[in-house]
C-alpha cells in the first residue's frame, strides 16, 4: 500500500466507521457505474479520519489515480445523540460550485454528483493540514492572512445575493448542525449562561447577510506555500457571516491554549486574520460585526468545552480554564476582537 495520503480530513486511515451507512463492496459498486474506475478496474479504499459528520473515503486507483468520496451521514459519530439530513452534501457541492466562480484553485474540483455522495478530486499530496500545524506550534502568519483573505471576499461577493440567499436558504441543516449542538446544548449545560446562548441562538437562526461556510475551522484547511484549499462545506447558509469569524477565532485561541506557555506565536496570528478579513471585506467590516463575532467567539469556546462536539485536545484542567474565562467574560463582552484576545493571553498567564 502507499503512504498514507495527507488530506484535509486528517492524514491518518482509520478502519470502517462502525455507522457506516454504506457498505464497501457497494461503494465500489457505485464507482464503477459512475464511470470513476473502469469495469475492471481495482482500488484501494482508505478511510480518513477528521471529522463526525460523514464517511470520508481517499479511493486509490490501480492507475495511480486518487480522488475522495464523501457521504453524509444521519447520525453523526459522537457520544451524544446529534442527527442531521444526509442531503446536505447537496449544499456542500452548492457551495464548491458558487466559490470556484471567483476562487476555483480554493475548492477541490468535483468529479461526480449523486444524490447522496459525490467525488471530489485529492489536494492532499503536497499540502499540510492547518490544525496540524498549529497543534504542533508552527504559526505562519501567511496562512492567516490568506484564510482571512479568503473568507473575507465569499463573504463579500456574496453580501446580499439573490442567487446566494435562495441557494443557501439551509436554515434547519445549520439549526441541525451549529445551532443546536453548539449554542442550545452548552446553554442547557450551562444553566447560568442559558438564557444568553437561547438569545444569541434566535438571532443567529433569523439573521441573513452573507454565504457562510459553517464549519471554517483549521481542520479543513489545507495550506502550502503558494496554495491555500477550504473543504468540507456541508453547513453552508446563507446567514450571519461573523459565525464564520468566531469558529475560526475559536480555534486560534484554543491552539494557543494548548501551548499556554508560549502563545504569542499563534496569537499573532488573529490579528493578522482579522485585518486580512476587512480589507477583503470592505464596507461591509463594522463595529456591529465585530461585537457579533467577539460574542459567537465567547460562546464556541465554551461549545467546544461542553457542547456535542467538544475538541479532543483539552485536557480537564484546560477545560476548566475556558470555563472560568467565558464565565467571567460573556455578561458583558468587549466589542473588540483585540480586546478579547489581550483578556485570553493574560489569563493563559495566569496560574
């Protein structure tokens, strides 16, 4: 067998998700009457790790050829009951496809559509995984300045487009998806905070700005040192474009939380997000989006503690930190992304 491939989905192969909802001898199957492998044609299917939403599967042609096929799945693989509709891998391809009008080398390019898979090509060879890198304390200031880059023009492209917000009208996919496994289940675990997530959660679910990728975390991006590749967009709304803001901002906290003795590196690395989002942004960047995303910020770092899908790289006593510090912080939030991040580094530095 090759070497594993790295891929945005996490390089590491893992063995058949046990909820599988399709069996491997059927996928192959498929992939032939879709024209991918020749009748005759044999391959290696590697299952990759990464995410809970869906089976991922990297498909090594006897040709040397590599493409991946992705399925989502109805129940998602964490602890907790969390389901969604499978048809949202119809949003995901929407979303491919409105982004590679003005971004193409950003998106893989689609291979083949059914109704409930599709194949997309592999960017995975000569590029490294973001969250690897920053879990691993290498910060580069370029691939923040270019995801804010990025970002910031989907999101200003599609500020108010017609074609967008009936595209993306995927209110209850997102509801199923974000809203209530991260901000209704923190707040019924959190009792004090409660009623502050329900708000944040109804005017979340009833603002509609821009195309919002709903899961822009490090994790599915994938960075080399002239390329920059988004994947898994599965959570595409039209929507509140500062809830792409703080799932990002989320994880660059959380990194530097890991390395608390030394952040200044990775924290370096909001600033340069921030600035690159608004200059691609333009008019659009106000100080009322700012406050919104200061306070999503808030809240996702308390999900990823005690929400459905809760990071794996936080230890008790780290959990128990971002508790405290969004305890402290929520009531009353600063209006400032700067702000908030100088209150995260003084408190990494606390004891």
């Amino acid at each position: 067998m090759e070497s594993t491939p790295r891929s945005s989905f996490i390089s590491s192969p893992a063995p058949p998700p046990a909820q599988s909802v399709v069996g491997w001898t059927e996928l192959r199957a498929q992939l032939h009457a879709a024209g991918l492998l020749a009748a005759d044609e044999s391959a290696e299917l590697i299952p990759l790790r990464g995410g809970v939403s869906s089976d991922i599967v990297c498909v090594q042609a006897a040709d040397g050829r590599k493409f991946v096929v992705k399925r989502a799945l109805a129940k998602l693989k964490v602890k907790d009951d969390w389901f969604a509709d499978p048809s949202r891998n119809r949003s995901e391809q929407a979303w491919f496809d409105y982004v590679a009008r003005f971004a193409p080398a950003a998106v893989p390019r689609l291979l083949h559509r059914a109704p409930d898979w599709f194949a997309m090509e592999f960017r995975g060879d000569d590029l490294a995984n973001w969250k690897d890198d920053l879990l691993a304390g290498r910060a580069s200031a370029i691939h923040a300045r270019r995801a804010g880059d990025f970002l910031g023009t989907v999101h200003r492209v599609s500020w108010n487009d017609a074609v967008a917000r009936a595209t993306f009208a995927t209110g209850r996919n997102f509801y199923d998806l974000r809203i209530e496994p991260y901000l209704l289940t923190t707040g019924q675990r959190m009792p004090a905070l409660r009623a502050a997530f329900e708000a944040e959660a109804a005017r979340l679910a009833a603002t509609a700005l821009a195309l919002v990728h709903g899961d822009f975390s490090p994790k599915n991006l994938l960075v080399g040192d002239n390329q920059f590749v988004v994947l898994d967009a599965e959570v595409a709304w039209f929507g509140d474009p500062a809830f792409d803001l703080a799932f990002l901002l989320t994880h660059l906290h959380l990194k530097a939380l890991v390395h608390a003795a030394r952040p200044d590196a990775l924290l370096e690395l909001v600033p340069a997000f921030w600035t690159a989002y608004g200059e691609a942004l333009g008019a659009h960047a106000d100080a009322t989006l700012e406050a919104r995303t200061v306070r999503l910020l808030l809240m996702l770092l308390l999900a990823r503690v005690h929400g459905k899908s809760p990071v794996e790289y936080l230890d008790p006593l780290r959990q128990e930190r971002v508790t405290r510090f969004v305890s402290a912080h929520l009531p009353a939030p600063p209006d400032r992304v700067s702000s908030l991040t100088a209150a995260w580094k003084s408190a990494l530095a606390a004891p």
